[in-house]
C-alpha cells in the first residue's frame, strides 16, 4: 500500500511549501526571543560531548544547496543547522541565522541552502530551537552563485511562416472550418423548415423552441455558452465557430431532426480515405447522432452511430471534446464523395453535437517496419516502487527502447531523501532501461525546504544538465527522434517561468528539425491551455508565463508533438490526445499528448466550469509507450496494474512523403481527354481534301488504342499528337474546274470531290460527288453529273441519285432528257449543300445549254445581218 496522494492539488501544495518555508525561516527569530540571559559572544560557547557534523567543503556556492551530516547522543526534535556571517553568534543581538533546517535524528543527513550572499559564514550544530551548541562550530567561505536569471516578455511578438505542406505529405483532400459559417456547397436540412431558411425558424409555433438553434447553425464558445455550459464549455478543441445541433436548447416540444451536408469533394482512384472531425457529443436517450457517406450521388451508407448502444447517455467522457477519425472503403470508379452528419432526437432530455475542422485524407498505406521505441512516464510523485514496476513492465511491452522521458514530478517535494529513492530504482533498472534519460522539471521537484535554487540544483544533478532545458537525439531502427526539453528556471512569476533564452532556443531547434523533415518531441510537465485534458480548467489553463507565446510558436510546426503531464487525468478522456490549432498558424497546428500519471487519478466533476471540482479516481500506475517510423508517431498508453493498452493514437509526420492507398498506374485507365479533343476536330467533309492527307488522317484515327493505362499516358499523348499533326496538314483540293487534282485533258478524273474536264469528246468522271464534264456524253459516278453539249448520246448519265442533262438534240430525247435517281447513301453527303455532289444536278450544265442558245442567237442575228447586206 502506497501512501496516498495529499487532498491538495498543485495550487494548494505549492502555497503550503511556501507557507512551510516562511515558518522554517522564521523560527530563529522565534528562539532568539526566546533567550532571557545576555547574548554569549564569540568562544563563550562550548560544545557539549558526543555530538558532531560534517561540511561537505571548506567553499560552497551561494544559494547551493548544502548535505551536512551529523549525529548526537542527545537526539531532539528541535535540534538545528544553521549558518550565521561572519563575527555573529548563534543568540546574539540581532545576530540571526542567514539558513536553517532541523537535524531530528540521533543521526542522519539535513540538506541547507547554502547563504545567497557571498562571504565568510559560521556553522553551528545547536540543541532544542536554542542557542546551547552540540558540536564545534565549523566555518566556510560561500562563493558567489549564478547571476539570477530574468524571466522573458510574455507578451514578445511571434514572427514565424509557417512551414507549407501538401497532398504528397498530409495526404489532405480538403479541410473545413466553420469560423465564418457554412463553406461554400455546405447545406442543412431540417425537419420542419426549409434548409437555412430563417424566415421559417421565425415564425415557428410557441412550443417549437428557441429558433436559433433550429438545426445545425454556426456558433462560437461564448455564444454557446452564454445562457447554458452543462459541459459545452469543455468542447476547447475549436478555434473560433463551429457548427451545433443542440436539440436541448432548441427545447421543442416535437422531434428535432436536421442533416448537416458537405460539399463534394473529389475522390478518383483512391481505394480507401478517412473521415475526421473534432467531435463534442453528449447523448441522451432517444438521441441518435449518425455520419453518412455517398459517392457519387448514391445511396447513403451510415459509418458512424452515436445512440444509447455506443455511447453513455447524459455524460460519455471519451465523447466530450474528442476527435472521430472513420476509415472509408472508396467504391471502383467512384470519382465524388459527399459526408452527412445528422442529429435526431424525441425532445424531451434531449442534448447537443458540435463538431469542427472537418477534413478528409487519403488512406494511407502503412509499411511494416521495425520503430525506435521510447518510454514515457511522469507524477511519480515519490512513490519509487510504482516507478520501479512501471519500468519493469515497459521492459516487457517495448525492450530495446532509445530512450526514457521522465515529463516532471519525480519526487513529491524534492528532499534529498526522496531523490535518493529515485536513484535507487535507476540503479536496480540498469540492466533493462535505455541509457539516456530525458528528465523535465514538476512543481514538485521544487516543494522541500531550501528555496528554489535548491531545489533546482537537485533537479540539475539528477537530469545530469545545467539548465532547465536541453536536446537530446535518440536513435533506433526507426531512425532518430529528437527531443526537446522545456520548463521552469525561475522561481515566479508563474508555475513555469522562462527566460527570452529559453523561448529562443526552443524556437532556433523547431526550425532546425523542421527543415530536417523530422517530427520533433517536445517535454513540459504543465500543459498548455485548451490542448490536452483539464487544460480548459481555468487553473490548468495558465500555468505558464509563456503560454500564448509558446502556443504561437508551435502552431507553425505542425511536426511538433509536445509531451505534457501534471493533471493526472486518464487516458479514457477524448482529449487525452489533441490537435491544437492556432489562429496564426500552420492549419493543423501541432499535437498535445497527455503522459497519464504513475500515481493516483484525477477526474472533473460537475456541469459549468465555474464552480468545477475535481476528485481522485483511485491509485494508478499507467505510462506511454512511444513508436517513431519516421513517417508516423504511434502513442501507446498502458496500465500497468493490468498489463493492457488503455488508448492509442497515430500522429502523422506531414513532412514526410504520404503513401496513398491509390489505384495503382498500371490499373488505372489513361487519360484520353486530349485524345477526344482532337477527334472532334476531325472534319465532317474529307472529300475536300488530297487522298494523301486524309490518308495520314485515316491512318492516326485508326492508331488510336483505348485500353491503355496512365502507365502508358506517354504513348496516349503521343496519340494526340498525331491526330494533331494530321488534320492540320490537311491540303484541300481547289475546286474551280479545270484546276482539279488528277484532272487532265481528253477524260481526266477528280477524286474524292475534284473536278476533271474533258475536250473533244472526251469523258471526265466525278467520283464521291465529283463532276466530270465532256463533250458529247460525259458521265458522273457516286452522285456525279454528266453533260453533253451539242448532241451528246443520251444525253449524260447520273449514277446513285445524279442527274444528267442533255441540249439540243440528244438522241432518245427531244430537246433535253433528265434522269433522277434515289438519295444517296454516302455519310459525308451535307444535306444543306445545293451543289452537284449534294443534288446530281449540275447548275452548269445550265448555264452550258442557254450559253449554246445565245451563241445560235447570236449566229442567226448575224446571218440576217449578212443577207441584208447583201441583198
């Protein structure tokens, strides 16, 4: 049975030390009155036999604190230590004592800070809170300390970019807030009133509740809380606004229903993503909360129920300022998703969901690889044998680790006595634990008598440093995990006061690791406000004089991951671990890991934070178990009264490359957008063109592949290309007659829509919608026309819907004979087109016959010329 922790918290502790401190060092005064004969001078006083102390040196440094070791055959409660300037005696007038501390055994050791001032010092060995000397005094010259350190500007600006990432490593697809209301393609519908209509919610019945809160509407902190907390007030995840279904404080009297929709966010070829979201929900009965997903415009599939089954009604502790992180099978083919969240509840002891920073992730693929391990512990608080345990288990779960963090109070007050039972378990775990030990400073280190300097000192010898911060780079098979420690180096103004120094340091190797690529630890036994559990408790809040100027700082290192202890609060909370985010910061900011306790738990209790109490949960002994892949963090936490894993959380490193759970390229079809955009640049009419180039056409279009993958995107582009180069090098064939191509003298022929022309008799033939004139019977194929002037047999033949046209005299025909055909079933025929190839009628030969008619005109007019001449 281990002694149990002091009902104090660390407020109240640290007030008592103070308090003790006061009254220890006012007890000389006290027994200076106390002497009613004349002060003894100087070799008046005599030591009295079987007494004696020992000094660990003739120099000592100022404010450092001293072991003396003494013994006496006349042991007292009240017997003392203490140190008086040089030429003063122990009950002299106005001679007081410079430090003190009882010496109660008939043998042992006292721990004395040494005199802050410089000088030559006197030490005396004296009996019952008096002035009668037990030993010889002894005296030592105390040398001048350390300069006293000043504390830094809380208030000093942080000027810091933060570092940029991107798909290939945070693997996010989208992130949503909700500061400034609904993002855009966002939606919400509720039952009983038009989606964000607040006309609706205005005129609703007396009984239909207060009509902000009808469906999911945009809120922050203070708004939320301003006329209710009942636990609101612990959702600290959110920055700013976020989005609320409070069915409670819409209070009406019929069912409350409203789906809050997201925006589509785009999904082809993944095979797998995650859904996350910071989640605030407090369940009732008749409640149900429940996350949709569709693809695709598809059915929607629930991956996400909150009821009565899954969550204790009216307060579930893991529920309550947690993060919900849902895997997502991705459909074949599916390109779009889109997540619903929806809150029913009957009315009547109904409670609320509030949620924020909604982003969505690829899968990722995880490699099997082997970490460096290391050992988290804290708030041993002086209770060795937890300690011991704890350490022996963690031999157990994770051997071979890189390292020990030890994230503050060791010991309970910082005795000498107590520091040598910590040491004690050190050297009986030898043999299991790591070599380096990564030591932070508690308030506890700093409760024994003696000062802080002392106390301090102590806390140095053991963390084996000589400041309160430090770096460490611990190495495994998972490659090196660099550790910063941060903390307290001065005794006020806060729990945790810090130097410019300190700050600037830590600032300097942030940015270090950051250009590195590596995730970075960092220790502080206090927590930062609104990050891990009990930190939205107004006295955990502000424990450091540098809270908002540390809090600025990380935000920009989303590879930070800062360790924190203190609040003894249990892993089963939703905020064990956090993402904090920061208005000037990186847009994931950095994560906050709660380090549990070694001893006794603590909880909150209690509905409004104004007015929060807290009780102890019991004796526990639970640590971490940390595992760096380089790409990831994997934080385990273990109970060691029962050997089994409590929580578990993975912290991506966003510098490091993201492995998609991606179709791969060689199933995934190849992109033929380019492909189809040249095609249907493709003419409709190639008759118009040389056989040669639409040869080379014809060839490409036929080139084109439509199985390939985006393995092969080279060779579809390539595709393109070709398509490209061949219809731009199209040649059209000119088609004034005469000038057509393949169209010579004596029966030339036009292809493909040439014109060939025929002198003397001669046959030009029209292929494709061609024309072909000659004298004396022409003929047009394929919807060609033939024309034959002056007497041409048959006057010309039109072939599949052609005509032919005959002047003057042609044989089976009187004047002019005309054969018409059916349409013609050609695909590039355009019916809008009036020409030869489109009709089989030849506007020339038209013009052929009355040009004829003019010439005989103009031939009789002349001979009638001639004949009057004549006559």
């Amino acid at each position: 049975m281990h002694p149990s922790r002091p009902l104090t918290r660390s407020r109240g502790a640290a007030v008592a030390g103070v308090a003790l401190t006061a009254a220890l060092l006012a007890a000389p005064i006290t027994a200076s009155a106390q002497v009613a004969d004349a002060a003894p001078v100087a070799g008046d006083v005599s030591a009295v036999a079987g007494s004696s102390f020992s000094l660990p040196g003739a120099e000592l440094a100022a404010g450092v604190t001293v072991d003396i070791v003494y013994e006496t055959d006349a042991a007292d409660p009240k017997n003392w230590i203490g140190f008086y300037r040089d030429g003063e005696v122990p009950g002299g007038e106005g001679h007081l004592s410079a430090s003190w501390a009882y010496a109660p055994e008939a043998s042992g050791t006292v721990s004395i800070a040494a005199p802050s001032a410089p000088g030559t010092y006197t030490v005396w060995f004296l009996a019952k809170d008096g002035y009668e000397p037990l030993a010889d005094s002894q005296t030592v010259t105390v040398t001048a300390g350390a300069a006293e350190l000043t504390p830094g500007d809380p208030e000093a600006s942080v000027d810091i970019d933060p570092i940029s990432t991107g798909i290939d490593t945070d693997g996010v697809l989208v992130r949503e807030g909700f500061d400034e209301g609904l993002p855009a393609g966002w939606s919400v519908e509720t039952a009983g009133a038009e989606a964000g209509s607040a006309e609706d919610a205005a005129d609703a019945d007396a009984d239909a509740g207060r009509a902000e809160y009808r469906g999911w509407v945009s809120t922050t902190r203070a708004e939320w809380t301003a006329d209710i907390d009942e636990m609101r007030a612990r959702f600290a995840r959110p920055l700013a606004g976020f989005v609320v279904a409070d069915a409670q404080q819409y209070g009406a009297a019929a069912p409350f229903s409203s789906t809050l929709t997201s925006a589509p966010v785009d999904v082809e070829f993944l095979r797998s993503l995650r859904l996350s979201f910071d989640s605030h929900y407090r369940g009732a009965a008749q409640q149900t909360g429940a996350v949709r997903v569709s693809f695709d415009g598809g059915e929607w599939t629930e991956v996400l129920r909150l009821d009565s089954a899954s969550v204790v009604d009216d307060y579930d502790p893991l529920q309550l300022n947690y993060m919900q992180d849902i895997a997502v099978d991705v459909p074949a083919d599916a390109t779009q998703v889109r997540f619903q969240w929806q809150l029913d509840a009957s009315g009547e002891g109904s409670r609320y969901w509030a949620i924020d920073s909604v982003a969505v992730h690829q899968g990722e693929l995880i490699a099997d690889e082997t970490p460096t391990r290391l050992w988290t512990v804290s708030d041993i608080q002086g209770h060795p044998h937890d300690f011991e345990h704890g350490l022996n288990d963690l031999s157990t779960l994770a051997p071979d680790p890189a390292g020990l963090l030890i994230v503050g109070d060791l010991v309970n007050s910082g005795t000498d006595t107590e520091w040598n039972e910590i040491y004690e378990v050190m050297d009986n775990t030898v043999g299991i634990r790591p070599d380096t030990t990564v030591a932070s400073i508690g308030n506890h280190e700093r409760y024994a008598s003696g000062g802080f300097a002392a106390n301090f000192e102590r806390f140095l010898a053991f963390a084996d440093r000589d400041t309160a911060y430090g770096e460490y780079v611990l190495s495994g098979d998972g490659g090196d995990v660099p550790v910063i420690t941060i903390g307290q180096e001065i005794s006020g103004p806060s729990d945790v006061a810090m130097t410019d120094e300190q700050i600037e340091f830590l600032e300097e190797r942030l940015a270090y690791w950051t250009a590195q690529g590596s995730q970075v630890i960092v220790n502080t036994h206090f927590p930062l406000g609104d990050t891990v559990s009990a930190s939205w408790i107004p006295w955990y809040h502000d424990h450091h004089l540098m809270n908002d100027r540390l809090t600025s700082i990380l935000g920009n290192y989303p590879n930070a991951v800062v360790f924190s202890g203190h609040t003894h609060y249990p892993a089963s909370l939703g905020d064990w671990a956090v993402q904090r985010r920061t208005a000037d910061g990186h847009p994931d900011g950095f994560w906050a890991v709660n380090t549990v306790a070694m001893h006794v738990g603590w909880d909150a209790r209690g509905e409004n934070t104004d007015g929060i109490s807290e009780v102890t949960i019991g004796d526990v002994n639970n640590g971490l178990v940390v595992e760096s892949y380089g790409d990831r963090l994997v934080v385990k936490a273990y109970d060691f009264f029962t050997d089994r894993q409590i929580r578990e959380v993975t912290i991506r490193n966003p510098l490091a490359p993201y492995a998609a759970d991606v179709i791969p390229a060689e199933d995934r079809p190849a992109d033929y957008s380019a492909v189809d955009a040249e095609l249907r640049r493709v003419p409709a009419d190639l008759d118009r063109f040389t056989p040669e180039t639409v040869e080379t056409l014809n060839a490409a279009i036929a080139a084109v592949e439509r199985d390939l993958t985006a393995a092969d995107q080279a060779e579809v582009d390539a595709m393109a290309a070709a398509l490209r180069s061949a219809i731009d090098g199209l040649v059209l064939v000119d088609e004034t007659p005469g000038a057509g191509a393949d169209g010579g003298a004596d029966g030339g022929a036009g292809a493909d829509g040439g014109a060939g022309t025929g002198a003397d008799g001669g046959a030009g033939t029209g292929a494709d919608g061609g024309a072909g004139a000659g004298a004396d019977g022409g003929a047009g194929a394929d919807g060609g026309a033939g024309a034959g002037a002056d007497g041409g047999a048959d006057a010309g033949a039109g072939a599949d819907g052609g005509a032919g046209a005959g002047a003057e005299g042609g044989a089976d025909g009187e004047g002019a004979g005309v054969g018409q055909g059916g349409a013609s079933d050609d695909p590039a025929v355009d019916p809008e087109r009036t020409d030869l190839a489109a009709t089989g009628a030849d506007p020339g030969v038209g013009w052929i016959v009355a040009l004829g008619m003019i010439a005989l005109g103009g031939g009789l007019v002349a001979l009638r010329r001639i004949r009057a001449r004549r006559s």
